[in-house]
C-alpha cells in the first residue's frame, strides 16, 4: 500500500503548505522506512502467502508496526518536526506517520501486534483487506485521487497567474507519480 500512503501525503500537503512535501511523503513510509534495517537484521521478518501477488505477505513487524511502537515513532517524528516547522507541522507530521498504522491495519492479515515485540501475546491484528484485492485496489486509487486533487488545488491556488503552468505541471506529475506507485503496488 505505498500508494494509498502517499497519496494521503500530497492530501495533507494541501493543508499544511509550510511543512515540505519529502517530509511528508517519507512521514507516510516512516514505519516501513525503520521495518527494512529490522528486517535485514532478522529482528522483523516478511513471509509470503502462497500464491498471492498484490499485499501477499504476513508481515511479522512486531516492532515498528504494533500499535504502541507506532505511537513512539508518530510522537518522536511529529517532536523533530515541530522543532522544524512548529506546532501545526509537527502536529501534521506525528498524525501522517501513525497514519501509516491505520491505513494498514485496515489490509494487513492478521499480523499487527499491539506491544512492540508482542509482548503480552495480546491476538495479532489486522482487517485483512488485502485478501479482497479488488476492494483495497479501490480504497488505494481513492487515496491517490484525492491526494492528487488536493495537492494539485493546492498548487495552483497559491501560484500567481503567470506560473500557472508550473502549477498545472507539478500537480500532473504528482499524479503521474502516485499512478504508478499504485500500478508498480498492484503488479509487484
Ligand atoms: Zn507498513
């Protein structure tokens, strides 16, 4: 779901114009940023699901995706980023990480714990709705649309009538971009 993430990236972008849109892009994958030295280390692991392509995977990150450890990072990240572009932006930035965890509680399997580690053995979570393709496929594409409108809205209201151009270019290329992190989503 890396496109569903950044889409609502470029939504909040829209909102919150002071706070730069890398940082909020890298704010939606932040969790999945610290799950990959975890996962080369072997403290968090990826299995596949027989015969599945699109969101085929139990995800054992039982650190950077249970409930709490996504918390810590949502309020370490929203922290740095209000030092940064103050309180709005942080409040902007720790909302967009934890985001993360929500958007995907609602496709993962069963395999989100809530203590970081599992600890407590409390049951896994997770909506599993990536086992319905067609319908997290459709929840994605809204997220980029929305995300892509929004941005482009954005752009265009605070560009002066002779960058319109420019305006209309960087709203195309999000989307274009959003697109195909959605295509290279359903096909990888
Ligand atoms: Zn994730």
């Amino acid at each position: 779901m890396f496109a569903g993430h950044f889409g609502l990236a470029a939504a909040v972008k829209a909102k919150t114009p002071n706070v730069p849109l890398w940082a909020l892009m890298l704010s939606t994958q932040l969790l999945d940023i610290v799950f990959v030295p975890l996962l080369l280390s072997g403290a968090e692991t990826l299995e596949a699901v027989a015969g599945e392509g699109y969101g085929g995977s139990l995800i054992h990150a039982d650190y950077t995706h249970s409930f709490v450890g996504a918390l810590l990072l949502a309020f370490l990240a929203g922290w740095g980023a209000g030092k940064l572009w103050g309180r709005r932006g942080g409040v902007a930035v720790g909302s967009v990480v934890f985001s993360h965890w929500l958007l995907d509680l609602l496709v993962h399997r069963a395999d989100m714990p809530l203590f970081p580690g599992n600890a407590g053995a409390f049951p896994l979570l997770g909506l599993g709705l990536w086992q319905v393709p067609t319908v997290s496929i459709v929840l994605e594409s809204a997220l980029v649309l929305i995300g892509a409108v929004l941005y482009y809205r954005s752009v265009a209201s605070a560009a002066e009538r002779s960058r319109r151009g420019w305006a209309i270019a960087a709203g195309g290329i999000m989307g274009l971009l959003l697109t195909l992190s959605l295509v290279t989503d359903v096909l990888g």
